[in-house]
C-alpha cells in the first residue's frame, strides 16, 4: 500500500494553527493595526534589521510559511463542507500553493 | 449513471452551532491571506525603501485596516477554539501518574498564548 501524505500535511497544519492560535491575533494586530496607525515602528531600517537577523528569517519563514500550510489544509476541508468535490488534484493544489509560498518566503529571506 | 448529490446550499446558517464553526473555518482563508500580506511586505522590503513605504502605505488604506480587524476577530475565535478542543486534539497527559483534567489543559493553552503574545508586544514595541 502506498504511503499516506497526511500526517505530514496535518502536522503542518496543526504546527501553523498552535502558532496561530498562541500569537496569531498579537502578530495582525501589530503589523496591520498597530504599525498602520503609528503605534509601532515598522520602518524599513528596522523591518531589514529583523529580516537581516538569523532568528529574525527564522520567525518570518516560520510564520508565513506554517500559516500558509495551515490557512490552505483548512480550505480543502471548507470546500468540502460547501458540496465542492476534492480530489487528489484540489489537494495537490491547495498543499502546492503552501510550498511554493514558503518556498518564496525562503529565498526572499536568503537573499536579504 | 448520475448519482445522486443531496443539496448542500444554505447548511452553515441555519443551526448556529454550524455558523460558529463556518466562521471558525473562514479564519483559514484570512490566516492565508495574512501569510500572502507579509509575503508581499518581505518582496517589497527586498525591492528597497521607496517599495516598502509603498507597501506600508497600502497597509495604513481603509480596506486594509478592515481587512485586519475581521482577521484579528476571526483569528481570535481560531485561537479559543484551538484551546477549547485541546483536551481532546492531545494524547492524555498525565503527571505522576495522574490524568491532567481537560480544564488545566484548557487553561494552560489560553495562559501560554497570552504570555507569549505579551512577549511579542513587549519584543516589538521596544
């Protein structure tokens, strides 16, 4: 019997949904309510700064790249909740899409 | 042959306990969305200053803002339903040898995720 991807793609998932669960609403409200509104720097010298740090990368692949795999695993299961068919094919679309965004999530920061 | 597809429209708001879980479930789609934001946020930062001023600049728009507060309500709901259903997502903890009761574990979870988003506030706006 071939070999299940699942545990893979619900480890990502349920990686991605603890790290959103633990600082999921800190992190929107600080880049997108706080910084917006001044309350927060995030300059671009400081944002580089961050982005130029090992554990800086580190937390930013992370962050976009397990939120990704989390947001998109839990879209196949609302497709199905809403009388769409998934296949291998929406799977493989869906868990595709999470790849090549963390991928370019990595070499964006490699290249920083 | 057809075979038959009973009607799905319509399921998710007629019984509220199916419309909390309908909105738990839109979470994922602002969850996605937010990852895409700081993807783009991470492209403009290498494309220069000017790029990423822009980039923040659209961040400060009416749209954007409204974007975030339903994603900060809704990953908010995420947060408390991942904590609620903890007991029953984990193996059975136990400490010497004794059952941890789901509300410790309950309690724990919503404790660790005020105390590391304090850490974060503290970290990012010092």
């Amino acid at each position: 019997m071939k070999r299940s991807n699942k545990p893979i793609f619900w480890s990502l998932f349920g990686a991605g949904g603890m790290l959103a669960a633990l600082v999921g609403p800190m992190l929107i409200f600080l880049t997108g309510i706080a910084a917006p509104l001044g309350l927060v720097d995030m300059s671009y010298a400081r944002t580089l700064a961050l982005a130029q740090h090992g554990l800086g990368k580190l937390a930013l692949f992370v962050v976009i790249g397990l939120f990704l795999f989390h947001g998109c695993h839990r879209l196949i299961h609302c497709l199905h909740d809403f009388g769409v068919p998934v296949g291998p094919g929406v799977k493989a679309s869906f868990h595709g899409f999470a790849i090549l965004g963390s991928a370019a999530a990595a070499v964006l920061l490699f290249a920083l | 042959m057809k075979a038959y597809q009973r009607p799905m429209a319509g399921w998710w708001h007629r019984n509220p306990f199916y419309l909390w879980y309908t909105l738990r479930e839109a979470s994922a789609l602002f969850v996605t969305a937010y990852a895409l934001v700081l993807l783009a946020g991470l492209a403009r930062l290498r494309q220069g200053e000017a790029a990423f001023d822009a980039w923040r600049e659209a961040l400060a728009s009416p749209a954007s803002l409204g974007f975030h507060a339903v994603a900060l309500l809704l990953v908010l709901y995420h947060a408390w339903t991942w904590f609620k259903v903890m007991p029953k997502t984990l193996p059975f903890l136990r400490i010497a040898g004794r059952r941890v009761p789901d509300r410790a574990i309950v309690v724990a979870g919503l404790a660790s995720a005020v105390l590391f988003s304090t850490i974060l506030f503290v970290m990012v706006k010092a």
